[in-house]
C-alpha cells in the first residue's frame, strides 16, 4: 500500500489531501464530504478503507482551506457553494489523471451529503474523465441542470429513514439520463449509524465500483 499526504492546486488555493493505493489498484475514488465534515470523516474514511480492501485506490480531501473552513463554520455559506466544490473535485480529478501514483487509472466520485451533489456536477463538468459516480446520504437535488448532463452510472445510496433526502434522491434520479438506481439501506437514518448500515454502504459502493469503474484484468 502507497500511503501520502498530497498538495492539490485548485482555483488559487492549495487543499490538503490523502492518498492510498493498494498494490494492482483497479480504479482511484475520489471522495467528496458533506457539509460541514472534511477529510477526516470518520464514515468516510470507514467506507474508503472498504473501497481499498476492493481493490480501489482512493483520496481523500479536503473542499475548503482551513481558512475558508472557519468561515464555513461561522456562516454555513460555502458548504451550499456547489459551484465551488464541483470546480475544485473537476481540479483534483485532472489532478489525478496526472499524478505518477494514479495516472491511468479510471476514476470514480463518492460524494455524501452536499458533496454529492458537487460530485454529480464535477462528473457532468468531467463526462470522459469521470466513470462512476456514488452518493451516501446525498443531496443530489442540489446539483440542478447538471443531473442532466451526467452520463456516467450513479448510485445514490440513501437510508430507508431518512425520509426527506429519500424522496429528494428519487426526484433526481428522475432527470439522469445514464445508467443509475437508488440503493435504500432498510432502517438506517441520514449518517447510517445504525449496526451494520455503513457496511452496507461500503458494499454496495464497492459492488458499484466494481461493476461500472474498475479495471478488469
């Protein structure tokens, strides 16, 4: 395994990132977190530890400075800034067509929370360089006229009792024109605490990965 810290250059900022590639990776998933939440989510850096023992490289990182992250905190605003996070996953997934560790391998988008919807507009930003796409949790409804403009396979992983992002999820999946289906963990909430829901979000993320993304050998 291939583990670093890595710079990424985007829009005039520099963010912070980790990257993980197990040996004979098949694929590289970029994660996107939700609002408020960075790098270190633990529920995300859970479900990438899944994505590794798949066979999938992964990188995680952070959407904001931390300067911009104690503004977020003080003003809510940029977690909502679509525009903003799906220009910089755009950058970070050009990033790692380029980076020695990565380059030729496809690349995938998880994004949770308002970071799905920055991953569905990064995809739609991105149609030949991005090969699937998952959400957990997601808000994809925030991605607006970009749903239309999605061509690679999306999964939208949502909890049978998260109601609202429920109804929100299958509102959108509506207006994606590729391959897509919506996942419902049965009993689970938004940030799928409950025993054995997270796991199953790994699984069906990997199961995605597997069947849209890697590269079979």
């Amino acid at each position: 395994m291939t583990s670093r810290s890595a710079e990424l250059p985007s829009q005039g900022v520099t963010l912070d990132g980790d990257l993980a590639v197990p040996p004979g990776a098949r694929g590289v998933v970029l994660f996107a977190h939700g609002s408020g939440s960075s790098r270190l989510s633990p529920r995300n850096r859970a479900v990438a530890e899944g994505l590794r023992r798949a066979g999938f490289a992964t990188l995680l990182m952070d959407l904001l400075t931390p300067a911009e992250e104690r503004e977020d905190t003080a003003t809510a605003a940029l977690r909502f800034d679509i525009a903003l996070l799906s220009g910089r996953l755009a950058d970070a997934v050009d990033w790692l067509g380029s980076d020695p560790d990565t380059a030729g391998l496809p690349v995938g988008l998880f994004g949770a929370s308002t970071g799905a919807a920055a991953a569905l507009t990064a995809a739609a930003g991105r149609p030949g360089a991005v090969g699937a796409v998952v959400s957990r949790g997601g808000r994809p409804d925030l991605a607006g006229d970009a749903l239309a403009r999605v061509g690679a396979p999306v999964l939208l992983i949502v909890g049978g009792h998260d109601e609202t992002v429920l109804d929100l999820n299958r509102q959108a999946a509506m207006h994606l024109p590729g391959v897509h289906r919506v996942h419902v963990v049965g009993g689970a909430t938004h940030l799928f605490p409950e025993p054995g829901a997270l796991e199953e979000v790994t699984r069906a993320a990997a199961d995605w990965f597997q069947e849209h993304l890697a590269v079979h050998g």
